[in-house]
C-alpha cells in the first residue's frame, strides 16, 4: 500500500492551466515578483538547479531558465530558493512568536498537537492578522474539560490536572467529547489533536472510540502518547503501541508527535514501530524537534505522581523559562498545585539520541514551539545549521524535504489546499524562502529564547513579502486559514 500519497502529475497539471492564464494572453506583463538566479530547490522533484521564478497573483506562475520580467526583481544569486517550511506543531500563536517563525523560514504554523478550545473563535480571531498561515485540530483535551462542565479558554490548551484530566469519562461524556469534537471539526479543524497524558483518565476504549470518530471524518489523530519512560505498565513503546493499535483497528490516520521527547532513550525503538507500521499498510507518521529539553504546564497531569520516577530525574531537571530558576520540591509543589497555568522547561534527552532521531528519513521536523523555549524561534535554522553544515547527517535536500514535503503530505488527507504548500513547482502556492545556506543559523538559547535566526533573506507568504532583504515587513499580514 502505498504510504506517501502525492505525486506531482496533479500540481504540473494546474501549472499548465495556470501558465496558459497567467502568461500566454498577455506575455508582456511582468510577474508581481521575480526571483532570478538562485539555486531553485524542490523536494518532490528533485530539482536542484538554477532557475527564474515568476510569482503572479499568489501562486509560482512560471519556472524558467530563460529571463523573466517583474514588478519586483529580487537577486538571488548565490542564494537557495526553497518551499517555505511547515510546521505543524506551533502552540504560540501571537504575532511576535509569528514573526520569530519566518525569521526561521517557517510560512505556515499550525497547532495540531492539542488543538485550541474553540476552533471558530480561533479562526476568527487570525483571520486578516496573522503574518504566516495558521490552522488547527479539534482538541479532544478541550472537549472532555467541555463534557466535565469546566470548558477551556485560551491560552490555556490543557486543564490543571483535576476532575477532567485523571477521571474515565461515563458513556454520557463520551457522547458529548464526540459531539464536541465533531462540531469542531466541521468549524474547519484538520483533525483531532490527542494529548493523552494530559488526559490519563482517558481510558484505552475512549482513545478507540476518538480515533474511530477520526476514521469516519477521514482526518488524522495527532497524539502525544501516553506517557514516558521505561517503567511498565505505562512506558514510551507501550504507549506508542497503544496509538499505533487504535489506528490499526480503526483504519485512522496518525500522527505521533515529538517522537524524541515521548519516547527519549528508546527513540530509535519507537521510531522502528511506525516504521513497521508503515511497512503492514498504516498511514503512521511521526515528528521530532532537536533540542534536549521539553517544555510544558507544571499544573498539568503529565506532573500527576510517579513523574521522576518515569523519567529517571529530580525536580532540578526543571527550569522556569525566562529566570532560568531550577526548582526544589516545595517550589514544584507550589506550582503544581497552582490553578494558573505556568511553562517549565524540563531537560530530560541526551543530544545523542536527539541526533539520532533527527537523521532518522522516517522523522519530519516540527517545533513544538511555545513562547520561552529556544526551538519557538530557532528549531529549522538550527536543522539547517547543525545537521546539514556542520555535522552532515542531512544533505540540504533531505532536510528541506522534512521541513516542508513531509508535513504538507501529511495535512493532504484532511485538506487538498496542502496539495500546494511544501513544493517549489509551478502552480503551487508562493509561499517562497530564500536563504543563504552558509550563514543560516538559529541564535535562541535557553537564556534567551526570543533571539531571531539569521541568514533568510527573503520570505513570502501567498507572494507578498515578509522578510525583505533581511528585515520584517511592517503592516503586512498574508497568512491564511489552512482548514478542512
């Protein structure tokens, strides 16, 4: 069965019907912008060559080794001109955190691991403000606080660890997490997101039961597992087991988010379950980001009792972002048993593993990015910089192909818009980066996390331009809804 569905006959086709509209009636009219000389690169295809391309009314209207004229020529010469990326794992969603990710090359952000709590509010609200695309899940820890009577409000994405996070929902609540997850679905979500260790009362049937309800709307599950750690019941293979078995026996789609931080010393075993997965016919994919330290809400249930244990460390294996103060055991029970919901950093990989994963072909890339953690601003350059330059476990192709391709297939099968994202082709959408591949690199650190990357020159989003020349476009805001 065949697990990577696009191929791009359909896109070459809209290209031609493009072209013929966009160019042939009136040859004489420049393109809205042009890139001219740089070293074109497209992962579906494989082509890597120098080349001209002319961007007309949103879409690559032509790629040419011959010159084309523009409203706007941009030289980039020396340059490579590459899909923007797509991250499908981007929590923060303001407009600095925004601008943090085209600095990093990214045109569309989307928050797929959990989802928000309202889908239509959400889609309202970035509706005309945001600078790069945006979209969503239905969010399953949303809608069981819903069932519970204790609805979610953003920001917050998952409930302090209570009631609604650690309770086995009765078959009236399932009914009403499966209507709510359905109304949000048909509000535009891309599937439904699952953070199921911040929902332990979540028993295995309702996991089935949410992912058959995936399978009937034909959308993905995306899931952080279980849990953690190496201690049975309740380990990192067996809680990838788990997911992996609802989906075989419900025909859904899945996801499996940050594989490294779920998994961490068994990275590679996990990593070679959806790998047989894939190999007996399921839609099965799986992402990383390459940091060693996670991040998430101390009052959440991933905290509930037994945490240390699983993870093999101690409360100073957590730092509050921004003061960098490591924690004590009063201090951590101080904010765990806090209503308000407060970020800690957790160091919990080593970068050896985390190197290893990120080289794995099977692996995309996605931030997990969340205000207050390097990776928010930095996790694609950092791919470009230490694993394509310098260590050489990715060609250049490789890694944009994970950055881009790979997510946009993955969205196909809750949208044919992503059809046109991840591809430098003609008739695909303009959303366009140009770097320079020598300097790009990340500068957050975990003392100063909102450190903008370097070395994106030039980035579009639906052929208007974000980043020129290296500096932010002020009062400009192209990104779109990508929904079902």
């Amino acid at each position: 069965m065949r697990l990577i569905p696009p191929s791009p006959i359909p896109l070459r086709l809209s290209s031609l019907l493009l072209g013929l509209v966009l160019a042939l009636p009136a040859a004489a009219d420049p393109f809205d912008v042009v890139i001219a000389n740089g070293r074109v690169m497209d992962p579906e295809t494989g082509l890597d060559a120098p080349r001209n391309v002319g961007i007309a009314q949103g879409r690559i209207a032509r790629i040419s080794t011959g010159p084309l004229t523009g409203k706007r020529v941009i030289d980039a010469k020396g340059l490579v001109v590459a899909p923007g990326f797509i991250d499908l794992h981007q929590h923060a969603q303001d407009a600095a955190s925004s601008r943090l990710k085209a600095f990093d090359g990214v045109t569309t952000a989307l928050e797929m691991e959990i989802g928000v709590p309202d889908v239509s509010a959400f889609l309202v609200r970035k509706q005309g403000t945001s600078l790069i695309n945006y979209g969503t899940t239905a969010s399953h820890p949303a809608a069981r606080a819903f069932a519970y009577g204790t609805p979610l409000k953003e920001p917050n994405l998952v409930a302090q660890s209570g009631p609604a996070t650690n309770e086995p929902a009765t078959a009236e609540q399932r009914a009403l997490i499966d209507a709510r997850l359905g109304s949000e679905l048909d509000a535009g979500a891309l599937g439904i997101g699952m953070g199921i260790q911040y929902t332990p009362g979540a028993t295995r049937q309702e996991v089935i039961e949410t992912f058959r309800l995936a399978a009937a709307r034909n959308v993905p599950v995306y899931t952080h597992v279980r849990s953690f750690g190496r201690i049975e019941p309740g380990s990192s293979i067996g809680s990838v087991a788990e997911v992996i078995g609802a989906a075989a026996v419900t025909g859904a789609s899945l996801h499996v988010v940050h594989i490294n931080s779920s998994c961490l010393k068994d990275g590679l075993e996990c990593i070679a379950l959806v790998a047989g997965a894939r190999a007996r016919g399921l839609d099965i994919t799986t992402e990383a980001y390459p940091y060693i330290a996670g991040m998430t809400a101390i009052n959440s249930a991933l905290f509930n009792p037994g945490w240390r244990e699983k993870l093999g460390v101690d409360y100073d294996a957590l730092m509050l972002p921004d003061s960098g103060e490591r924690l004590t055991k009063e201090r951590f029970d101080t904010l765990h048993a806090s209503p308000e919901s407060r970020l800690v950093i957790l160091f919990v990989n080593s970068q050896e593993m985390v190197d290893r994963v990120i080289a794995e072909p099977l692996v995309m890339i996605a931030s997990d990015g969340e205000d207050g953690h390097p990776r928010n601003a930095g996790t694609y350059s950092r791919i470009l910089a230490r694993y394509v330059r310098e260590r050489g476990s990715l060609t250049l192709m490789d890694a944009l192909r994970k950055m881009s391709l790979m997510p946009a297939q993955r969205l196909e099968r809750s949208t044919p818009a992503a059809r046109r994202l991840g591809r430098l082709q003609e008739g695909a959408d303009a959303d366009v980066i140009v770097f320079d591949a020598d300097k790009v690199g990340d500068r957050a650190t975990f003392q100063k996390p909102r450190e903008a990357s370097v070395g994106m020159k030039y980035v579009l989003v639906g052929g208007t331009l974000v980043i020129d020349d290296g500096k932010p476009v002020e009062g400009v805001f192209p990104g779109r809804a990508i929904r079902r």
